[in-house]
C-alpha cells in the first residue's frame, strides 16, 4: 500500500505579497521555504537631511539560505554493501500521482511551490528581498544548497505521473513552481530581489 497521491486543486489562487507552499507524500523528501525582507525606511545618517529638506535613504540588507541534504555524506559499511543512504524498494505500486489543477493563478507578487510524491528529493524556496526608500543602498542575497548522495532506489512495475493542468496562468510578478513524482531529485526556486527607490 505505497501508492501517494499529491494535490493542489483550486489553491494558491489570487494571492498578494509572498506565497511559499510545500506538499510531500513521499518519502524522505527536504521541503522548506525561507524568506527574509528588509526595508529602509530611515532618514540616514544624524544631519544628512541636506539643505532641501528631503529624506535620505539609508541602507537594507536581506539574506536568505537553505541547506538541505539526504543520504550518506561518509563511508559506513551496512550489511548490502550500500554507502549507508537511504534505501527504497518500490514493487507493483499502482499509481504514484502529482497533480496540480486550477491553482497558482492570478497572483500579485512572488509564489513559489513545490510538490512531491516520490522518493528522497531536496526542495526549496529562498527568497530575500531588500528595499531602500529615499535612494540609499540596497542589498539582497538568497543562497542554496542541495545534495543528494549514497542513496538507493529498487523499483519494478511502479507508475508515476506529474501533471500541472489549468494552472500557472495570469500572475504578475515572479512565479516558481516545481514538480516531482521521481526519486532523488534536487529542485528549488531561488529569488533575490534588491532595489533602491530615488525620490
């Protein structure tokens, strides 16, 4: 009794701001969103006004990161002669299903999503976003890291299927969206966004 069915149906739909969704059947999966904003509102430095009487930015600085790992990163000697990872043995399942149907539409701003019914797979959303008003300095950084190593998968009369229907239609702004019914994959949405605002 191995089947897994994911979905997203009618979800994620007319949404402002930032958006993050994980979703996991699976096994063994690395899921996780990490988001991180800075904004300068400030005037500056004390008697950096200047003579015309207009605000002065200051300084916004955003980091995000993500580390996900799975499996075996040394050598440990088990009974079958694996590396120590991980280990899945899928016989005669009869449906392994990602489905994503009428959703992430019609969003305002930054959405990211992953889904994932398979085995062992490192997903992630990063997203760092720095603003500075008034012309000052801005700065973003958004980091990944993603390993998969040592692990093993056994799979005989297994079907699988990933399916993104009537989705991802009319956003505005940056949209990521990642899919996987297989095994041992790394996927990720990474966003860095830094601007400075002159008035």
């Amino acid at each position: 009794c191995a089947e897994k069915r994911d979905k997203i149906l009618g979800s994620v739909n007319n949404n402002v701001g930032i958006v993050t969704v994980n979703q996991s059947a699976g096994n063994m999966n690395n899921q996780g969103s990490a988001v991180a904003v800075a904004v300068d509102v400030a005037n500056g430095p004390p008697g950096d006004d200047g003579s015309d009487g207009r605000k002065k930015g200051g300084f916004a600085e955003s980091q995000a990161a993500v580390d996900q790992k799975n499996g075996a990163f040394k050598r440990i000697d088990s009974v079958d002669g694996q590396s120590g990872g991980n280990r899945v043995d899928s016989i005669n399942i009869l449906f392994r299903e990602a489905l994503i149907d009428g959703s992430v539409n019609n969003n305002a701003g930054i959405v990211l999503v992953n889904q994932s019914p398979g085995n062992m797979n490192n997903q992630a959303n990063a997203v760092s976003v720095a603003v500075s008003l008034f012309g000052g300095v801005a700065m973003a950084e958004a980091d990944l890291g993603q390993v998969n190593a040592g692990n093993y998968v056994n799979e005989f009369n297994v079907t699988k299927t990933a399916t993104i229907s009537g989705s991802v239609n009319h956003n505005a702004g940056i949209v990521g969206v990642n899919q996987s019914a297989g095994n041992m994959a790394n996927q990720a949405n990474v966003v860095s966004v830094a601007a400075a605002i002159g008035r």
